[in-house]
C-alpha cells in the first residue's frame, strides 16, 4: 500500500497566506485616507499627467525693471492638467487628509538602494548619470502634487499646519514644508519661527557630491526668503537672520539681508552695511556670479523705504555704471522716492525764505 502524501503542510502556508494577505487589506484600509470624487473621476487623477521639474525655485528676475519679490515656486516638465484648478475648488478642504498624505512622501527603500549602489559602481553610475536623483523623483512629485493643491486653497489649508511643521525637520520634505507654510501663510509667530528649523538641516538626500553644500545654501535662501514674506511677523527672528548676513554664500546672504529689511529690524544698522557691500562690490558687479547677492541687497534698500533715503546717491551710481543692476537700482530709488513723496505728502516740509518767486514761510 502505497501511503498518501501528506497535505497538512500546504494547507497550512495556504491558511497563514490568506491570513497575512487579510491582514495586509486591513492594515492598507486603516491607513488609508479618503480619495474624493469630483468630475466623475476621484482627486488624486486629476494630477496623474503632472510631471515635476524642480521645487523652491525662487522666481522673478530682479533686472526686469521691477523689483520682483522673489517669490517661491515650482516648476514642471509637464503642467498640471487644464481642469486640476477646478477640481482642488470643487473638492476643497475635503481633500486635506489625502494633500497631507502626498506632502509626507519619501523615497522607497529599493530605490535608494539601487542608487546606493550605483554610485559605488562606476559603471552604473555613469548610466545613471541623468537620473541621479530618481530615488526622490517619485516622492518629489506627490510633493509637488500637494504643493499645487496648497498654492490654490491658501489660509483654508490650515488646518493641516500640526502635520506641516514637523517635517521641516526632515531633509527629505523640509524644501516642500517650507514651500507649503509660504501658500497656507499661518499667523501664530511660534508656527512661523520654526521654519528656522530648516536653517540647521546639513543633509539633503540624493545629491551627488552628497549633500551639495550649494543645494543646502540654496534652501536656507530660500527658507529666509519665505520667513521675509510674513513682514514684522518674523521680526523674532532677528539673531538668526543677522548671522545669516557672515554667511559664506552670497544668495545666503542677500537672502538673509530681505529678512531683517521685510521684518523691520535694524534699519539704522542694515542701511549703512547694505551700502557699505553695495559699494565694495561696485567694480565686480557686473559679473554675474555677484548678481543675486547685489539684487537682493538693492531689494532689501527698497523695502526700507523712508530709512533708506541716505542710499539715493549710491543707488545712481549704481544705475548709471553698473549694466546688471541698471534697472533694479533705478527701481529701488522709484520706491525709496515714492516713501518719501508719500511722508511729505501726509506731513508737508514746510517751506522756507528763498530768493525767487513761490511760497513763503509756512506760519
């Protein structure tokens, strides 16, 4: 008699298989977030064609004639789909659950170790030369995802803000969280001071040499840059930014002179020390590694307005030599002369003796 075999083994890996798998649909249900629907078709398709190219980049040209802010933005290889506007509108803050779901994307842990090891192998490294940050490329565009969504909705987005301000602490989703507390623009000054946090970051992930000192530098301009923009709301954080102005990188620099000139603080010091630089760099301002710097020094003497009245000679010595800042000194002194009309138009200098016709002395 030939014995059977045995099945209690196999039905035993089938019972723990389809026990495991119950526990994996659960576990994914529980974690989940709620994907709405809007336009037939839910949330989270209306951003499938969306292709990102690179977040925090700090748009508008200073030597356009204007003075541009120099305001944080993203830009894409491929747009966010024509009716995504109207979708985040429809859905609202409904979709907050799922927008902060993709603003605390990460690489995964296969890519990172693929990378890992092609930047061991030479071989491998040079194919992946044009990819060198695919490991991020994925969690980058759920970021980015987010962003868009936060750009549109603004201050109704937060309530999203405890889930927010942790991650700019994380090198992974600081530039992102930085990017997302300059849409939704909280009014609690603690909320607003912890974007400092990002100032001490020293690791940014997947950068080839690893974590570029330029890409750092980058972010802390671009992070004091976003602290500038909430005015005297960030006026607290005046240490920070005066250290900021020794840094060793001249966007820093510059970056951190707009902070403390937005903030309010210290125009009887900064006035002097902006033109003091401004002067210093007057023979090699032309060069164009010098251009950010010398902008966002001219666009911090603007935003002191009446106090930077002393820095109007300069400012035409600068316009009338200087081909890079041409048109951003001569704008700076179109702002820093329209404060000063708009004082003497709410409390007139009073005229005095003089020889030729016109008003006499005010009684």
């Amino acid at each position: 008699m030939v014995p059977r075999p045995s099945t209690r083994f196999p039905g035993r890996i089938v019972r723990w298989t389809v026990a495991a798998g119950s526990v994996l649909v659960l576990a994914l249900k529980l974690t989940s977030v709620p994907d709405p629907i809007t336009q037939g078709k839910p949330f989270s398709a209306h951003f499938r064609s969306m292709r990102v190219n690179s977040i925090g980049e700090l748009g508008g040209d200073i030597r356009e004639g204007v003075l541009q802010p120099y305001i944080p933005g993203m830009t894409f290889m491929v747009d966010p789909a024509p009716e995504t506007a109207q979708a985040i509108e429809d859905v609202g803050v409904e979709a907050l659950p799922l927008i902060g779901r993709w603003l605390v994307s990460k690489p995964n842990r296969v890519n990172q170790w693929l990378w890992s090891i092609g930047q061991r192998v030479p071989a491998l490294k040079a194919r992946l030369t044009d990819y060198e940050n695919v490991p991020n490329y994925y969690a980058e565009n759920q970021q980015a995802r987010a962003l868009v969504a936060l750009k549109q909705l603004g201050p109704r987005a937060r309530p999203l803000l405890p889930k927010i301000l942790p991650l700019l602490k994380d090198p992974h989703c600081a530039r992102s969280a930085v990017m997302a507390i300059f849409y939704i623009q909280p009014v609690q000054v603690d909320e607003i001071l912890q974007l400092t946090n990002v100032l001490t970051l020293e690791q940014i992930p997947f950068t080839s040499p690893p974590n570029d000192p330029f890409i750092l530098d980058f972010q802390r301009a671009l992070t004091l840059l976003t602290l500038s923009s909430f005015g005297s709301a960030a006026a607290s954080g005046e240490p920070i930014f005066q250290s900021y102005l020794s840094a060793s990188n001249g966007l820093v620099r510059g970056a951190a002179a707009v902070a403390l000139a937005r903030s309010g603080c210290a125009p009887g010091l900064m006035v002097p020390t902006l033109q003091q630089r401004l002067q210093s760099n007057l023979p090699t301002m032309d060069q164009r590694a010098l251009w950010p710097e010398n902008g966002l020094y001219l666009l911090a003497l603007s935003e002191y307005g009446t106090n930077a009245a002393s820095a109007l000679p300069l400012l035409e010595t600068i316009s009338a030599t200087s081909v890079a800042e041409r048109q951003a000194a001569a704008s700076a002194m179109t702002r820093i002369r329209t404060a000063l009309h708009r004082v003497d138009a709410i409390h007139p200098v009073p005229y005095g003796p003089g020889p030729g016709p016109g008003p006499g002395p005010v009684p």
